[in-house]
C-alpha cells in the first residue's frame, strides 16, 4: 500500500507546528491471575488518536490513547481482564502557522503527536509494571517510516511475541 504522505511532506508541514503541552489525562494499570512462575508471553498493543481543529485559535489538540495487554495466549484484541493490562491516554496541544492545507497538516501532525507521546506511553508501561511486581514490559520503539506506511491516522494494533528473556524474568 502506497502511503498518502512522504516523510519529507510530513516533515515540511510539521515544520509549521508549535507544540504547546503534553499532559497524562489518565492512567490504568491492572495485574489480573499470573501463573505461579509464568509470565504471559504474548503482548497486544492498539492505540487511537482524537484530533479537535480550533481554526480560530490556529490550535490542534490531539487526545492519544495507548492499551497495551499481555497474555498466555496470543490476542487480536485488547481484553481488560487479561493478566497484565496497561491504558494511557495524553492530551497533546499543538498551535500551527499559515490556513492551507489543514487536512495534510492534520495527518502530519498525528505522525508527529504519536512521535511526541511515545516516550512518556513506555515510560508509563514500564513505570506501572515495575510497580505491579512484573519485570518491565518491553514497549518498542516507534518507527515514523512504519507509521507513514500504514497511514498514520489509523495505525495498525500490533500483536507479538514478548522477548523470552522478558517473559521468564520474575
């Protein structure tokens, strides 16, 4: 699938934002049954991205919500009763310059929104599982280029193998 964005379009319309704030709205954290000496092996991770234009006050604010769960066996969906179940969602704020456009900067600024929320989402990830008494869920780095392949504004959830080595940690 062709992507509808280049990098160098993304970047040349993220060149007109100004990113005013990021703020965690909410935080969930929940460890369900772990099997005595067993950790869930298999991680599914889904995110969503509300996008509100003030044209008025030339601001975009984007609300992302990251859910992440592990489990025994393999998932297409998020399930809350899993083992261990993560939710982050963050407010980003965002001022832009110049009216052409906005639909193209919009989809560019969902790139750069999910680029400027993922540290704080893994440090959440990490943060809550540490404080569960689970060894650190390893959240991946985000690849822009994956993003703008699959389209940015509907990324794709994301089901995979947790590392062994993190998977026996305990």
């Amino acid at each position: 699938m062709k992507p509808d964005m280049s990098l160098e379009e993304i970047g040349q319309l993220v060149s007109r934002l100004k990113l005013g704030q990021i703020r965690l709205l909410e935080a969930h954290g929940k460890l369900g049954t772990i099997t005595a000496g067993k950790l869930p092996d298999n991680a599914h991770q889904e995110m969503n991205l509300n996008t509100t234009l003030d044209k008025k006050k030339k601001s975009i604010q984007v609300i992302a919500t990251y859910n992440v769960t592990a489990a025994y066996e393999p998932s297409e969906s998020i399930q809350e009763d899993a083992p261990i179940f993560v939710r982050g969602k963050f407010l980003l704020q965002y001022e832009y310059t110049g009216d052409g456009q906005l639909d193209r900067l919009i989809k560019a600024m969902q790139a750069t929104a999910i680029m400027n929320s993922w540290p704080f989402w893994r440090e959440l990830v990490h943060s809550l599982t540490v404080r569960m008494g689970v060894p650190p869920f390893p959240v991946p780095l985000v690849n822009l280029s994956e993003l703008v392949d699959q389209g940015v504004t509907k990324p794709k959830p994301v089901t995979r193998k947790l590392a062994a080595k993190a998977a026996r940690q305990r």
